[in-house]
C-alpha cells in the first residue's frame, strides 16, 4: 500500500490538469466564436427587417438599375421578344437571348442547358463590374465598340475570354493594337499569355513584329523560337515590288520631289501556268518572249497596262545628289552611302555618309550606323541576319571610274541588333584586279545558302571571276572554273542572284546573256542568248505568286531605254516590260517589300 500511494496521487494530478485545460480551450473557442454568432444574429435580424447587411451582394432585381437593350426590330408585343436578364455588379442588363448565344458560347451552352439561369432566364455576373460588362454587352446588342478605354480593355478580353466570345476579343485585338507602345507592349503579352487568348496575342506579336528593331534586341527578352515567328510575322503582308532612285543628280524636271520617293506596284497571282501563257507577274504591262517577240499583257488594250507606281515614302534627307546601295533584311529597307551637302550659306559641298532604315509596316525611316569606310557604287549583301558591304571607290571622288580604278578589298559586316559595323575578311585581291563600269555595281553579290557570292571582271584576262565568302568561317574563297572569255563573250555584267542555283546576266554587242552556276557540281550552264536590253542599276530576285511561295524565279532590273522596269523569267527567259516608271531612269534600285494588308 505505501508503494501504491504515489502512483494514485500523480494519477489524480494528471486527470486534473488536463481536465483544467480542456475547459480553458473550450473557454476561448467560445469567446472567439461569440462575435461571429452575434454578427450573424445580428444580420437575421436585419432580415426579417427587411434590411441587408452590406456586405451581402444585392440580388433583388428591384434594387438594381436596369440598362434594357432594345432596337426598332424587337417584338414588342413581348410574347415574342426572349429578353434575358444580366446581374452585373451595382446594375442589370436586359437582352435578347438569340443575340446572347450568337456572340458567345459560354450563353450558347448555358441556355441549352437545364441549368437553373436558364429556367429563370437571369445569368448572376456579379463578380465581373458593370463597367466591364457594359462594353461587351453593347458589342453584342449592336457589334460597334462604344464604350471600351485603354485603362479597361485588358479586364474586358478576360471577362470576354472567360465568356468565349470570338468576335469582341477580335475587335479588342484591333484596339489594342492601336494603344499598344514600347512602355506597355511586354506587360500586355505577358497578360495575353497568362489567359491564353490567342486574339491578344496576335494583336501583341503584331505589334512586336511591326516594329521589331524599334523595341531594341527583343531577343534578350523572348525565347529564339519567339522570336523567329515575330520575323515570319513581318513578312505576312501584301508584297510589292518597289523602286527608288539610288543615285541621282536632281533636274529641273524633278524638282516636284519625284525622284525622292519610293514607288510601289503591288503583286498578284495570275493562275496557273497554263492560263497565264507564262505570266507569273501581274502587274500589267507588255510581255516578250526569248525571240523578242511583243505581246500585250492580258487587259491593257494592246498597249501599257493603265496600272501604275504608286508613291509611298519619301526619302529621309534634303539633297539634290545622293549614292546609295540598298538591302532587305527582315522586311526593313536599308539604304546606305552618301549625299551631297552644302555648307552654310556657301556654295561648298561635301558629301556625307549617311545610312536610313525604313519600316514599310509603320511607313517610318530612323537614321542608322554609317559605314566607317566612305563607299560609292558599292554592293550589298544579306547573310545569316547581317548586311556586308562589298566592293565601291572612294565616296568623295568626283571623277568618273575607268579601267585604273580599283575597289576597296576591305569588307565590312551590319549588325542590326547592335547597329554596329566591322571589319571582316577582305576580298583576296592579290595577284588581280576586279575592272568597273558605270552601269552597275561592282563585285556583283548574291547570297545563296548562307554563302556570300561575288563575281567580277579579272581586268588582266578579261575572266569572269566568282569568289565565295563563308560567313560561319570569315573567309573567302576562288570558286572554279572561272568563266572564259571563250566559253562567252560578256563584256558587261549586270547582276548576279540566287534561287536554286547562281544566275549571272550580262550582254555583248549582240544579245544579252544568262546562265548559271551550280556550287554543288561547280559547272556553269551554257549560256541562253536574249533579246538585247540596256539594264542599269540594282536588280533583285523576284518571287512567283502573290505569297512569295514559289521561290525566286526572276530578275527584275530597271531598263533606261525602255523607260521602265522589266522582269526576266529565269526559266524561259520571257520579258515583260512593267509600267512606266514615275521619273526618267537611270540608276535604280529594284526590290520587294511587305505592306500592311
């Protein structure tokens, strides 16, 4: 019994120390639910008052401002009208049902439901504001958005998302577009992201792609996969072949400021080829075969086609006499070179370097790095993302190149995401000199398979020279065999593109030449012998088909005697003369760029 005595009595402490401290939890479980019984005491009372507490949302329909949508077309006799009654925060909105389900399907598949809001014909959104709801509202009773501002537009494409409602979310994509800058752009995708809504994104990588240089490097913030699809984007627009005046002394007949501009001609496709007769380009005109026999262009009444150039921009300078080459790269215009300027109030002048952008998806130019060497005539390539500028003479020279005149070897390469140039390997002139004329730019570049092509004339042998410029590797290259004077007479060369294989035209004292080159089984084609053309100026490859889609199939080049451009097929050497050019020709620069739809 003593040896039990301890054992009783700490069993006894035990049982009443938890037994104290259960009622002391029960205690403050207590005290801590006594306000929220009372709150709700309170509220019951308040109730059979007839009063609401205020924090409980207001569902009577009596209590609610009511914006009835009504148009002259309703039934109101009423037994035909199905209205629909929307509970928004602070209001009610009442519409018809049809109009509903047409705009959205969130409605569609709530009213073909047997769920209670469509027995009770009343859709409870009182968590969405009623400034919110208003505008999508609107859209559906009259398809016009009336009262959407850019401080709401991101809460309305997210109620509109949640609501499946297609054609508000398009409408707020074309809105947003126009309020979209480079301080609001990136929350704005970040946003459209969040919600998946692909009408937000599009109008958020439109606008990215419109100005994609403009916003700096975009791909330090977005993937390289999102960024691609921005270039791709750039290049979705209605394409148009384009000319400008890339080197000029200013006339008298000129001084209206036509020479200062760039023309477009818009191009479409023209069916099949069986249909066109060999016409890939329509964009009127007079088309002539490889026997230089005339045929007029379907629809211009035997004569020019009535279409016409367009005036689009107008240079971003004040000059009377400029020289300039030009490049396309991710759908922006490079221009690069120099204009005459005068000093003061003094008849000096000196020429300037200069070199612009042009983004023909805002019709804007902005003023870029000039080349640290001081070029003319020179040539202009596009590889892997960058320019290279080839070849040309000294920009301040005022005598006329001959035979004695060397180009620069020196070559330097464009980084537009830096805007920064920089010297890479130069052209292997050793034991040899390029010779130049003044109908074209000298060496002639192409780009092909992300190799930089340039051919020229060896001035001691009278060779046609190609060399190749490896952009991964920074080095150029002989490419063999040259081209012999007794393989072709081709005293003049007049540009140099690339599709599948490297076309070279040039002419002689008879006929104007083409052929090409093949890299991969280094053989030349026999030459095809064309009807004789003066070309002068910058040509470009150009696409068959109004997407682009066909890959390059001809030449385009500016043709002085004819007063006008022509394309040459590459395949069947057909020519068609394209409308008359606005201004005299000269020395022109053909191209293509994207225009917005």
């Amino acid at each position: 019994m003593k040896r039990s005595g301890p054992n009783i009595l700490s069993l006894v402490t035990f049982f009443a120390t938890n037994l104290l401290r259960a009622v002391r939890d029960s205690v403050a479980y207590a005290v801590s639910f006594l306000p929220r019984w009372l709150s709700w005491v309170l509220s019951r009372c308040q109730t059979v008052a007839g009063e609401k507490p205020s924090h409980v949302p207001e569902r009577s329909a009596l209590r609610l401002d009511t914006k009835v949508y009504a148009s002259d077309d309703d039934d109101t006799a009423g037994d035909g009208l199905d209205l629909v009654d929307i509970l928004a925060s602070r209001q009610r909105f009442r519409l018809r049902r049809d109009r509903l389900c047409e705009h959205s399907e969130y409605f569609r598949a709530l009213f073909r439901s047997r769920m209670q809001e469509n027995e009770e014909r009343t859709v409870d959104l009182t968590s969405v504001p009623c400034e919110i709801l208003e505008p999508i509202l609107d859209f559906v009773h009259d398809g016009r958005l009336v009262l959407l501002t850019p401080d709401i537009v991101c809460e309305c494409i997210e109620t509109a998302n949640y609501l499946v409602m297609p054609g508000f979310l398009k409408e707020c994509g074309a809105y947003a577009r126009g309020i979209l800058d480079r301080r609001n752009c990136w929350s704005f995708l970040e946003f459209a992201e969040s919600i998946a809504c692909e009408e937000a994104l599009a109008a958020a990588y439109s606008y990215l792609s419109s100005n994609f240089l403009e916003l700096g490097n975009i791909g330090k913030r977005l993937p390289p996969e999102k960024v691609e699809k921005i270039r791709r984007l750039r290049t979705e627009g209605a394409r148009h072949l384009c000319v400008l005046k890339k080197e000029c002394t200013v006339p008298a007949h000129l001084a209206n400021g036509s020479g200062r501009c760039i023309y477009h001609l818009s191009v479409r496709a023209d069916g099949d080829e069986a249909s066109r007769g060999g016409r890939f380009w329509d964009a009127g005109g007079t088309q002539t075969n490889a026997f230089g026999d005339g045929a007029a262009a379907a629809g211009d009444g035997g004569g020019r086609s009535s279409r016409a150039w367009l005036r689009r921009s107008e240079l971003p300078f004040a000059s009377d006499k400029w020289n300039f080459s030009t490049a396309v790269l991710d759908n922006y215009l490079y221009i690069i070179g120099g204009h005459r300027h005068c000093r003061g109030g003094s008849s000096r002048s000196e020429f300037r370097s200069l070199a612009y952008r042009y983004n023909p998806l805002t019709d804007t130019w902005a003023e870029v790095a000039c080349m640290r060497k001081r070029r003319r005539r020179f040539s202009l390539a596009v590889a892997r993302g960058f320019l290279f500028a080839l070849g040309g003479w000294y920009l301040d020279a005022l005598t006329s190149p001959d035979a004695r005149t060397h180009v620069y070897s020196a070559v330097e390469r464009y980084d537009p995401a830096s805007d920064t140039w920089t010297f890479v390997s130069s052209l292997p002139f050793t034991d040899f000199t390029f010779s130049m004329t003044m109908t074209h730019d000298v060496p002639l570049v192409a780009t092909l398979r992300d190799d930089v092509y340039a051919i020229g004339n060896i001035a001691r042998t009278g060779e046609k020279l190609l060399l190749r410029y490896e952009v991964a590797r920074d080095r150029w290259s002989e490419v063999l065999p040259t081209l012999t004077r007794a393989a072709v007479d081709l005293p003049a060369l007049y540009c140099m593109v690339a599709a599948e294989r490297l076309y070279v035209l040039g002419c002689n004292n008879a006929s104007s030449v083409l052929l090409s080159f093949s890299p991969q089984e280094g053989r030349w084609s026999r030459p095809a012998l064309l009807p004789k053309l003066c070309l002068v100026g910058q040509g470009a490859a150009v696409v068959a088909g109004a997407d682009g889609s066909g890959g390059p199939t001809a030449i385009a080049m500016p043709a002085p005697e004819q007063n006008c451009a022509v394309v040459l097929e590459l395949e069947t050497g057909a020519v068609q003369l394209l409308p008359e050019l606005p201004f005299p020709p000269s020395h022109e620069a053909i191209f293509t760029l994207h225009f917005p739809a």
